[in-house]
C-alpha cells in the first residue's frame, strides 16, 4: 500500500468545480459562533459538491482568516450568500419545494440512520448555534428533523462534526 500523491488525486480546478453538478443539498448555519466551524462545514461541503451554504443571524461571513484557516479555500469554491433571518430563508427554500430539516433532538426527530432520501428530492438542513442548536421558530417551519444517534454521556457533538456526519450519509444515500 502506498499514499497517493496530491497530484494523483484528480481534484475539481475552481472553474471545474463551479460548473460540476451539485449534489441536492443545501446547508443552512444560524447562529455558529466558531469561525472554525463555519470554515469546516464550507470544507465538507466542497467535499461533497454541495450546492450552497446560507449563513444566518450571528454567523461570520467569509473573507475572514479565521474561516479561511480552516476552510483551505472552500468559501472560494461553495457558493454561500447571507440572510440575516433563518426563518426567510426556510419560507424561501420551501417556496422553491426544498424539504428542509432541522438536524436537532427534538419530539418525533427520525434517527439519521433510518431517514430515507426521496430521489429527485432537494434537501436543505439546518444546523443551529454550538449552545443552543436549532431555534424553536426555526424548527417549527422545518418539515422534519433529523437526529444523529449518540451513546454516550454527551447529548451534542460540535456542528461541523453533525455537519460532517449528516452530510455525508445524505450523500451516500443520494449518489447511486
């Protein structure tokens, strides 16, 4: 076994990337104190050809060095656009029939390992603040919520990690 090399990696130019398909989903951060975890979920999205990123309320807004030190590039690559109201963009997106969720524990959340993905869907999710999560108002727009199964001692895991996580198994069941 050996590691690749970067240039044996076939990654997207920006140009490439821009012009790629996207994957259905949409990313929607209300409220994320860390400019850590925003420049990590910019990460994860390029990653997985996110179509965009909202960024709501107190959430920073790209450039910063501080998003940038762990986005690598990617608020270069994704496209993201601000709104200061969570609850717009939710009306807005469900408007355009994106069915949007709530990653949050709340009464009648579907586990994330049983939640099926419609194909042909749009899905956008939402992900709220490191201390409080997803704001009651913005839940009561969602059309669901999706929980990520924990066992532990600990009811949270840090929102770029659930972002990573919800993320990536939405991909996986959305891409054959």
């Amino acid at each position: 076994m050996r590691k690749l090399e970067n240039k044996e990696l076939e990654r997207k130019s920006v140009a490439d990337f821009k012009t790629a398909e996207k994957t259905p989903l949409i990313i929607i951060l209300d409220d994320i104190r860390s400019l850590h975890n925003i420049g990590s979920v910019f990460r994860t999205a390029d990653a997985f050809l996110i179509e965009k990123i909202y960024l709501c309320g107190i959430t920073a807004v790209p450039p910063h060095k501080e998003i940038h030190k762990t986005a690598l590039g990617a608020t270069e690559t994704v496209a993201w656009e601000y709104q200061k109201e969570v609850t717009e963009v939710i009306q807005k997106l469900k408007q355009e029939n994106t069915k949007v969720l709530a990653i949050e524990q709340v009464e009648d959340a579907v586990l994330l390992q049983h939640f099926k993905v419609v194909k042909g869907e749009k899905y956008a999710l939402v992900f709220g603040n490191e201390v409080y999560g997803v704001s009651q108002k913005a839940i009561e727009l969602c059309d669901g919520s999706i929980e990520i199964p924990q066992l532990g001692t600990k009811h949270s895991l840090n929102v770029s990690v659930s972002a990573g996580i919800v993320v990536w198994d939405l991909f996986h069941k959305m891409i054959p």
